[in-house]
C-alpha cells in the first residue's frame, strides 16, 4: 500500500519510522502533472443572478459572493485602509473575488500595502469571474452554455510528489503501519491506503490457504480466479475485491519476496 507525504523530509522520516517498527517500506519520489480543467463565466452580479436560477453550483457560488460582500462591507467605511489580512485570508475564494470586483470597479484602491475603500458599490453591480470544474458542474453544462457566455480554463502543474510504500500483507503490521503514517502522510492516502490494506491482506490470507491445497501453479491459479470477486462483509459495508490473472501473476512474485510462499516452474511451496 501507498502512502503520500508533502515532503522528503516526512517521507524519510515516515520510512524511518516504519522501519524501526519492523514494517518494510520503500521510499518513491515521482514528478507527474495534475490537470485541471474549469467552466468559466462571467458577468455583473445582477446578470448572473437572473440566469443561475436551477443551476445549483451557480445559485451556490452566488450566495457565497453575497455572504462574503456583507461580511467584508458590513463595517468597512469610504476612506478607512485596511490590510489584506483582516479582509480575508487566501482560503476564502468568495471574499477575494468580492476584494478584486471592488478594485476593478474603482471603488478600492491600493495604497501603501493596505486597502483603502474609496466608494460603495452596490453588489449587483460589481462584475465576477466564477470558475467551476468540469465535474462539480457537468449535470449543468448545456444550460450553462446556453444561459451564459462561457469560457473554458486548463490548469496544468508539474509538481514532486512523495510515497512511501509500505511492503506487507500482515493485517497487524499494515494496521501498525497506519497509525504510524497518521502523524506523516496526507489524510486521502491513509484513507486510501487502509482499504489497500485491508484488500491485500484479505487475498493474500485467501491465496496462502488455497496454495495449502493446491501445489501446481496453474491449479493455484484457476482456483484464485475461481473466488473472484472476493467479498469481505462488515457489519453495515462490504468490500469486493476484484482481479485478473496477470495482478495475481504479480501478487504471488511479491509473497514470493516476503517469504510466504516458493514458486518455482509449475510448483508452489508454502
């Protein structure tokens, strides 16, 4: 299973710290490209309003843009400065567009590192930009095409990303090893990791106990794919498990590394 850290430093100590626990573990650094891709609209706040009616992320972003204009004008006078930081912080994307519709409209200035609000627009007449991805707003698309002049946004980021790789199928040591990598690795990969986990431990148990009674591979092999899928039930969940031949081709390599099993030709050893 694979966990993703932020750094080379959390990566090396997450491995270092799996490795003190008797967990084995490999360190993996990768440079891949994320790619996003955004429906882009346009527009006073009084135009957008009129055509979002029905179209929920755009009814949603909308009221965002209104809560934010009250919270930053509720007591923001004409001619009093204010720093960026007590306007909004970068997180909060509804007052930041509000801060820049402000600014292009005139009615704040930049002066000496702070904000000065030289005159108060009504809302409904400051323009935004609203960006929505693809697939938070794809059930809406041809009505938003159809209602709005859309522009299309592509965002494409050549980052480093960290794993660390965590290289057992014992339920005690992946369970270990996911409370170590909580202090260390982001929380989607231990969340992702633990059904990993659990998967790989469940067709391993399943795979050495088959090879208890099957000693030719291709027996062993038939009889794996004879149990796909293989279901773990919870008390309210349940798992599938799925496979081909080839992933357990590869799986039976890595027991074969980990010691608990020997595959030599046509014949298995336990």
């Amino acid at each position: 299973m694979r966990l993703e850290v932020l750094s080379r430093e959390d990566m090396n100590a997450l491995s270092r710290e799996l490795s003190r626990a008797g967990i084995m573990n490999r360190t993996r650094e990768e440079v891949s490209p994320q790619i996003s891709h955004y429906v882009v609209i346009e527009g006073t706040y009084a135009e957008l309003l009129e055509k979002a009616e029905g179209i929920e992320p755009v009814e949603a972003a909308l009221d965002e843009l209104r809560f934010a204009y009250e919270e930053i004008t509720r007591d923001w006078k004409v001619g009093e400065k204010k720093s960026l930081e007590r306007l909004f912080d970068e997180s909060d994307l509804g007052k930041l567009i509000v801060v820049t519709a402000l600014m292009e409209a005139g009615a704040v200035a930049e002066e000496d590192g702070t904000l000065v609000l030289n005159e108060m627009v009504p809302l409904d007449f400051l323009r935004a930009e609203l960006r929505f991805s693809i697939d938070d707003i794809e059930e809406y698309l041809e009505e938003v095409e159809e209602r709005f002049k859309t522009g299309m946004v592509t965002e494409y980021t050549l980052e480093k990303r960290y794993f660390v790789e965590v290289m057992e199928v014992d339920r005690e040591l992946i369970e270990e090893a996911l409370e170590i990598a909580k202090e260390y690795a982001t929380e989607e990969s231990v969340v992702e990791a633990m059904f990993d986990g659990i998967a790989r431990s469940v067709l391993a148990d399943v795979i050495l106990e088959l090879a208890g009674r099957h000693r030719r591979k291709n027996e062993l092999m038939e009889a794996i794919m004879e149990r796909e899928p293989i279901v773990v039930e919870g008390e309210r969940e349940r798992m599938n498990i799925y496979f081909d031949e080839d992933a357990i081709e590869d799986f039976l390599k890595e027991l074969q590394s980990l010691g608990y099993l020997k595959v030599k030709g046509n014949r298995i050893w336990v």
